[in-house]
C-alpha cells in the first residue's frame, strides 16, 4: 500500500503511475504542437531521459534566435541541426516546433513568433 512515500521497494511503482498521471493531465489539456504543454513530458516520451536537455535546448534557441540577423529567416532544418548536436532523439520537424512553441509560450516569449513562422 502506498502511503505517500517512496521506497527502493515502491520507486519503480510510482514513477511509472507518476509518469501515467502528468501524460493524463497533458491530454486533458489537449497537448499538440500548437499548444505544447509540457517540454519535459514531451521530451521524456521521445526516449530523453538526461535532466539537462531541456536547458540546453532552451539556452541553444535563445542563442539562434538572439544571435541571428533576421530570426524570422531561421528554418526548422538550423533548429534540427542543432538540436541534434544536443540529443540524436530531436530531429524531426514536429519535435522542432513542439520544442520550439513551448519555449516561446513559457520561458521566452521572444522565440514565440520564430516558432510560429516555422508552421
């Protein structure tokens, strides 16, 4: 019985109904590469399990976005590129735009318009 705390008996147990219940919640909130919902949650699925993946795909976006003379020029194949160099599992166009969207809707609103433009 599970009482609130997480043992070397129970780990396996509870991240997996853990895992189970954030993926619910994502699809109740219709999680699609429009409306991204969770990064993580994402990234996870598609096999990237290292914790600092997300910031570095986050600090590798700023540095694009930030860097590059007309931003809005930038093509989900740079993003790809990129993102590769990070983790082999990102290289299609959707993961792109997912990761993309999410980080310009809840950490950098200035990347939100080059995500938009890549669709």
């Amino acid at each position: 019985m599970f009482n609130g705390n997480v043992t070397k008996e129970n780990n396996l147990a509870v991240t997996k109904m853990l895992y189970e219940a954030v993926h619910e919640m994502a699809l109740s909130r219709s999680d699609t590469i429009e409306h991204p919902v969770s990064l993580s949650l994402f990234l996870l699925e598609m096999g990237v399990d290292d914790v600092s993946i997300e910031d570095k795909l986050i600090k590798k976006a700023v540095e694009m976005v930030f860097s590059a003379e007309d931003p809005m020029e930038l093509t989900t194949e740079d993003f790809q590129r990129e993102f590769k160099k990070i983790s082999l599992l990102i290289g299609d166009a959707g993961s792109v735009k997912y990761i993309l969207r999410w980080i310009g809707m809840y950490d950098v609103p200035k990347i939100y318009p080059v995500a938009v433009n890549l669709v």
